[in-house]
C-alpha cells in the first residue's frame, strides 16, 4: 500500500497544474452541488418561515386558501371537541395600508383575541407603552385600540411604543386610530425581522365573528385524519392543510429546484470535460510507470485501481474544499445580499454528504474512460504511445447523433415533472455525441477556407493542423461544449430569478393609488385629473382589474385563471408595461372596438397569436351575461411570478371590478425632502377625493416599492443578485478549464514546434500560425456551439414549464450569440499569447539543445 501511495504522490508531484485544475473542478462541482442544495433551502423557507411563523406549532390550518374570503368561526366551532382540541386560534388576515405622519406602509393585519393570545403566547417586548397621555399630543390615548409590532417592522417604519398610527380597516370602510402598545421582539408570531404584520383585537376590526384562518393544535397527531374528514365533509368549501403548510412550501421549493437541477446537470457535463481532458495529459506522462507495474506482473484490474487511486485523492482534497467553500460562500452571500433573511439558509449534515458522494462519484466517471484504456492496453500498446492523428468522421454516425437529438428535442416539448429531467440528462450525451462527430467536418471546412487567404504561408499551414490534430479537436469540442452548455446553465437561472420577482414589479410608476370603493369612469378620470394637476406629477394613468378564465378553463383549475386589466387608455397600459409596446400595438389598441394585449405566457401557452379572436369565460354566474370576447393586438413580454395577464379597454371591463389601481409618475431629480412632501401632498389630496361620500379613506397612496415589493424587496432582491453572481461565476469557471486545456495542449506540442523551427519557420511565423489555427478552433467552436444551442433554445420553454412558466427565447439567441463571441475571443488571444510566448523563449535554444544531443 506504501508503494502505490508513494506513486501516486509522485504523480501528483509530476503533473502539479493538471493535478490542480482536476481538483478545482471536483470543488466546483461540490460547491455547485451544495449551492444548489442550498438555493433549495431558499426557496422553501422563504414560505416555510412565512407559514411557520403564524402556525406557532398547529397542528392544522383551517382556510379559504389565497383568495382570504371569511367564513363563521361559529361553524368551526360546531365541529371540534375541545377534549381533542387543545389550542384554537382564529384569526381574520387581511393585508391594508398603515399611516404614519410621515409615510404609508403596507401590513398584513392580523385580527385575533388578543388576550387569549398573549396568554397562549409568551411574547417578550422591546418597548411598551406606559399609558403618558402626553407621548404624542394631548389626547388621551386610551381611546385608541391598541395594537403590537415586531421589533424589524417598527424598525423600517420608524415607530416606538406609544406612537398613533392609522389603519384602514375594510370592515368599517374606513381608517382608524391606533395606539402602539408593545414592540415585540423578533420571536414567535414576529419572528421575520423583515415581516410586516401587526397584531389587534376583533374588538378592533369589528370581524362579527368572521374570520379567514383557524390554527388547531390536538391532543393526539392521529386526530389530524379524522377532522380533515369532518371538515371536507361538512364545510368542501374550506381547505384544510397542515398548520405550517408544509407541503405547499416543498411545492414551491421542487419546482424551483428541479428546474436547477436541469441546469446542474450541464453545469456537471461541462466540469467532467474538463476533469477528462486533464486527466488524460497524466495518464499519457504515467504510461511508462504503468509499463513497468505491467512488466512486473500487474494485471488490468491492478493497474486500474492504482490510476482509480489517484483520482480518488484527487476527489477526497477537492470534495472537502469545496464544502468548506461552498459553506463560506453561502454564508458571505447570505450576510450579503439577503442581510436579516440570511436566516433561511440552513446547513444540515445530508447537505455536505449527499454533495460530497455526488461529486466524488462525478469524479470516478469523468476519469473512468482513460483508466480504462490505460488498464487494458499490452505492454506493447503502451510502449509505442497513442495515435495522435484524428481520424475522419464516420458519416453515419453524425447522422445518427443528429437524429437522435432531434427527436429528443420534439419528445421533450411534451413532457412535464422529472421526465424533462430524465430526458435533459439523455440531451447531454447526445449533445457531446453531436458534438465530437461535428467537429472534424466543420475544422476541414473552416481550415479550407483559410488556406485560401494565404496558402503558401505559415498561416496556411495553421489552417491544416487542427482537423488532423488531437489535441485541437479535444479543445474544439470543450470550446463548443462550454458555449452551448453554459448558455443552458444561464438560461434555466434567468428562469429561476423569475419565480422571485413579485408581481407588482410589472408595473411601473413612482406612486400607487388605489380606490376602495365601485366608480364609474367619470368618477375615476376626476382621480385623474385632480392628481395630474399637482406640481410635481408627470402622469397618471388607471387601470381595474378581475379574474376570468381561459377559453374552456374550469373553474378548480388553477392555470385557467387570468388576471385581466381594464385601462383607461394606451398611455395607462404602456405604463403597466415596462418592457415597450410596438407603435403598431398602439395605433391598433386605438383602430380596434374591443382589442386585448396579452402577456407572452399566455400566448405561448395557448399558441395565441396577434389577430386571434379570444372569448373568456366568467368565473361567477352574475357576469355570465357579458361578453368578453376580444382581438389581440398585442403582446406584453413583462415577466414576473406570475403571467396570465391581459389588458383591454376599461369600457369593455369596468362591470368587473369594485376598486382601481393609479399608477403616479413624478418628475425626476427631486431631492428627497421634496419627494417626501409630494409624497404627503398627493396622499391627502387623493384622501380628501375620496372623502367626498363622508367616509374617510376611500383612495390610499403608496411608494411604488412599497407597494410592489410589501416586504419582501430585500429578500427578492438578494435572491435575485445571488443567481446573478452564480450566473457569472459559471461563464467564468467554463473560460478558466478552458485557458487551462488550451496551456496544456500548447506546452504538449512543444516538439512539434521545434521541428517547425528546424524547418526553418521564422519567429514572426508563429504568430501567423497560431492565428490561423486559433481562428480555425475559435470558429469552429464557437459555429458548433451556437447551432446547438439554438436547438436548445427551442427546448427552453418546456424547462420553463417545469416552474409553470412559458417564455419566448425567440429564433435567434442574443445572449447565446454574445456567449459563443467572447468564448471565441477569449481562447484565441489565449492561444497566441501562449504560442508566442513559448516559442520565442524556448522554441531556437531547445532546438539547437536537440540537435546537439
């Protein structure tokens, strides 16, 4: 045993940057295998911190599901027994708008009995309110309703115990007055530091026994079967799920993470590549020691395991840095980018082990072919080396790869779940097998057509190496693989950066109004043009909103409902549209009676396209009697977490709504202090319109990122610019295996380009001809890549589907094209610097050296 380790260090001693670059690659799998596993604890508990927080330990969550409509507690109450029960805790949620002198926040109110609460719940408190009279003016707080923060929320909005605030309260219709009683610290049922809920009384909201969640805690688990029965039976209109809604959080979190794990699977293709090429340059330097081992009596299994050795060091050194790496970079990027949220990163010890045996495993595979061929060869085989020619493509072949990625790319548009998966997996090989047949052909071509440039030259003869060159076809085919899989890899987190954008980001304005009562449009346009009217105020534009279904959509099918918005004018949908609508768009939306823009989802999921003629159903009886019956004229490319959206004219719409949504833009360049006092000016001017009926509070204003983001800004946005960084440090990963098999080709021809010297090539020569040759690979590369992954451009969508989302990637690929162009600048200034370089320091004096000797 001695022996064999004490070979194997030699051999890593001998081959110390190919020895390296393999061990780089095992810790960039494991890294990338343990963010992944990582980025899956995101996107699980940023609901389950959510759903964890106001189950409290529920056992069961009593519900209308999202649409928060309210049912009788007395109802409930008719069903349990309070010897099975032992904690019930009703609760009327309802997110509304605070006000503060100085601002207006967005809260997810959350109505209780406040005292049976605060018994069942020990909460400990930063601050409490005394009850000094005197703390903000002279009346006596004891008239105002009391209501609790958490320590993060008071923080953000600037309270202290003791402080007045205003609450719209829908049950009334109207604001009211509050008092801060306690500022709670970030435990229990304000345990989100960045969470925005605040706790009241029924007394408070005037819920008359209404409310919309009901948390159970049993006696006995096995309970939980039994009342799920019983409220399915008695009350189908009610959902019941586990109190902490745990399976709808793993929902979420498979579906983003089975999209990754597409993507993982090319980002684990093109460092196995890597690991391959490297390990074939050691390979060929132990042939001689693995001669020896043979001479002496080793059979094939014995040499093989003395080469496995080797690369299993190689696995152990790489999988234990990489995990202290990849628990580094998490833990920076966490503290970083989601800052109080870091909380849902969590570290168990099945994270480290199942990336620490995928990447070892990975390892095994990638160096297992030229161990193989190592271990089997004759003592005769390995004396006289390997064939560095490359042979022709055998035409059959090609074709055959062709045709099988071809019909994997038609099966794959009709699959869903893990068989995109499955199949995603099957597409790799088929693309290295397209790849590697692909090659040869198109170096001869391209190789052609630069020999006609100059011929008779040094960069002529460049032209004619790499179709018959190993090496440079092995570095064609890591270029090509690395343009077409890194693009995947991009493209499939673009995905997953969408699942976290909200869906107010689809807007676009500085401020937010919106009106809590029905209107007609006279009524709205008086909003209008009483805000447009306030110095400061660019524009203002208005939209209402209702929920169809798709042609033939059911009713329980979530997927066949459709937010669709009715506007005012164009100007109101384009600012509902950040990404532009064609002047086209706009001359038809004005020429068309009943015309519709429809977000691209929809489109590309129904196969809709402009000029089609579309009829929504209704989703409640007492609209039946319209007709929503539309002409697309054009399409809305906004994405967001969700897309079915679509927008038609407010007169064709106006029936379907009891409030409206205006979208303020101000001037650009104020200064804070005079934003903040626009800000305070539009809010009580839009208040006193909507006071005109006697009731206070009709309209209310928001900042657009209060709006928008309701909390979760920092979190969305840190979410967003960790994938981004990941996206940056693939690209970047593929171009250093890249330099690296390009160095080690160079140095490994270094007596083929004595004999050029001896030949008589002039210095200036190499120049020239490593031009030609990395133009020829460059090209190569870079025309093979792109093509493929135009045909994975066309199997995005379907990956997307697995999230529940359908884009349009277009024909063409900007980003894939802008991908191949910097791969292909990139290995070529490599590869003329490194030519240059090593032949004109050593190329003369080694070739005076080999002929002296």
């Amino acid at each position: 045993m001695n022996i064999l380790l004490k070979h194997t260090l030699r051999s890593v001693a001998q081959s110390k940057i190919q020895a390296t670059m393999i061990m780089f690659t095992i810790i960039i799998i494991t890294v990338m295998l343990f963010i992944g596993f990582s980025l899956s604890d995101i996107f699980y508990n940023i609901n389950a911190a959510e759903y964890a927080r106001a189950s409290q330990g529920s056992d069961m969550l009593i519900s209308t599901g999202e649409n928060g409509e309210t049912f009788s507690r007395a109802r409930v109450d008719s069903l349990l027994d309070d010897d099975e029960v032992v904690r019930k805790e009703y609760f009327l949620k309802f997110r509304t708008v605070m006000k503060t002198q100085t601002d207006s926040k967005v809260v997810l109110a959350e109505v209780t009995d406040l005292a049976d609460y605060l018994d069942a719940h020990n909460l400990k408190y930063v601050e409490r309110w005394g009850g000094d009279p005197n703390i903000i003016d002279d009346n006596p707080h004891i008239q105002y309703y009391p209501v609790i923060i958490g320590a993060g929320f008071a923080k953000s909005a600037g309270l202290v115990a003791g402080n007045n605030v205003e609450l719209y309260l829908p049950t009334y219709d109207m604001y009211v007055k509050l008092v801060v009683l306690y500022v709670a610290e970030n435990t229990g049922i304000f345990s989100l530091e960045d969470g925005i809920n605040i706790l009241l009384d029924f007394s408070a909201a005037g819920s008359e026994g209404l409310v919309n969640a009901v948390y159970l805690k049993f006696s006995d688990a096995d309970l939980y079967a039994q009342y799920e029965n019983a409220f399915n039976e008695s009350f189908p209109a009610l959902k019941v799920e586990e109190g902490d809604r745990t399976t709808y959080a793993t929902q979420i979190a498979s579906n983003n993470t089975l999209l990754f794990a597409a993507g993982l699977i090319f980002i684990v293709a093109v460092m196995m590549l890597i690991q391959l090429a490297s390990y074939l340059v050691i390979s060929r330097k132990r042939m001689s020691e693995m001669t020896i081992f043979k001479a002496a009596g080793a059979t094939p299994m014995q040499t093989a395991i003395v080469m496995l050795l080797e690369v299993m060091l190689y696995a152990l050194v790489g999988v234990l840095i990489g995990l202290i790496t990849g628990r580094l970079i998490m833990q920076i990027a966490g503290q970083a980018l989601l800052g109080s949220a870091s909380e849902i990163l969590t570290y168990p010890f099945w994270k480290y082990l199942v990336s620490a045996l995928i990447a070892i495993f990975v390892s095994l595979l990638a160096c297992l072919a030229p161990i193989i061929g190592t271990a089997k060869r004759s003592m005769r085989e390995l004396v006289a080396g390997s064939q560095r020619l490359v042979r022709k493509t055998n035409p059959v072949a090609f074709i055959a790869s062709v045709v099988i990625i071809t019909g994997l790319a038609i099966t794959i548009k009709f699959l869903s779940g893990i068989a995109v998966v499955i199949v995603s997996a099957i597409l790799v090989v088929t693309s290295v097998l397209v790849i590697y047949f692909a090659t040869q052909p198109v170096l001869t071509f391209i190789g052609f057509v630069l020999r006609k440039i100059k011929a008779g030259s040094a960069f002529g003869l460049g032209a004619h190496t790499p179709p018959r060159n190993k090496s440079l076809q092995s570095i064609t085919i890591l270029l090509t693989t690395v343009i077409a899989f890194t693009f995947v890899v991009i493209s499939v987190i673009d995905m997953v950066k969408i699942a976290v954008i909200p869906y107010n980001t689809r807007f676009q304005s500085d401020y937010v109004l919106v009106t809590l009562e029905k209107r007609d449009i006279p009524g709205y346009d008086q909003v209008r043009d009483t805000i447009t009217l306030i110095n400061g105020v660019e524009q203002v534009g208005y939209l209402n909103v209702g929920t169809l279904l798709t042609p033939g959509g059911s009713v329980d099918d979530e997927d066949s409902y459709i937010n669709v918005y009715g506007a005012r004018d164009f100007n109101s949908v384009a600012m509902a549209c950040p990404g532009g609508l064609s002047k086209d768009t706009q001359t038809l939306w004005n020429a068309t009676e009943h015309p519709a823009i429809i977000n691209s989802e929809l489109m590309i999921k129904n196969k809709w396209k402009i000029g089609d003629i579309i009829t929504f159903d209704a989703q409640a009886e007492d609209f039946a009697k319209y007709d929503f019956t539309f002409l697309i004229v054009g399409v809305d490319y906004t994405s967001t977490e969700y897309d079915r959206v679509a927008y038609v004219k407010i007169s064709d719409f106006d029936m379907m709504t009891d409030a409206a949504t205006f979208l303020v833009e101000i001037e650009q360049g104020l200064s804070p202090e005079a934003e903040n006092l626009l800000f305070l000016e539009v809010r009580d001017v839009a208040e006193n319109i909507g006071s005109i009926s006697g009731k206070a509070g009709h309209i209310y204003a928001l900042r657009y990122n209060e709006w928008a983001y309701a909390g979760v800004a920092d979190t969305a946005e840190g979410v967003s610019a960790l994938l981004g960084l990941l996206q940056v440090a693939i690209f970047l990963i593929s171009l250093l295996g890249l330099i690296n098999i390009s160095v080690v080709a160079i140095y490994d021809r270094h007596r083929e380009y004595i004999i050029y010297g001896l030949c008589g090539m002039a210095r200036g020569d190499y120049t020239a001809f490593s031009l030609s040759e990395s133009t020829t690979v460059g090209l190569g590369g870079a025309s093979i890549g792109y093509a493929l992954l135009l045909v994975i451009n066309t199997l995005l969508p379907t990956m997307g589907a697995l999230v529940g989302k359908y884009l349009d990637y277009g024909t063409l690929s900007l980003p894939g094209f802008i991908i191949a162009v910097v791969s292909c600048i990139a290995f070529m200034l490599i590869w003329i610097i490194g030519t240059t370089i090593i032949n004109r320091k050593n190329v003369r004096l080694s070739a005076i050296n080999e002929r002296l000797t």
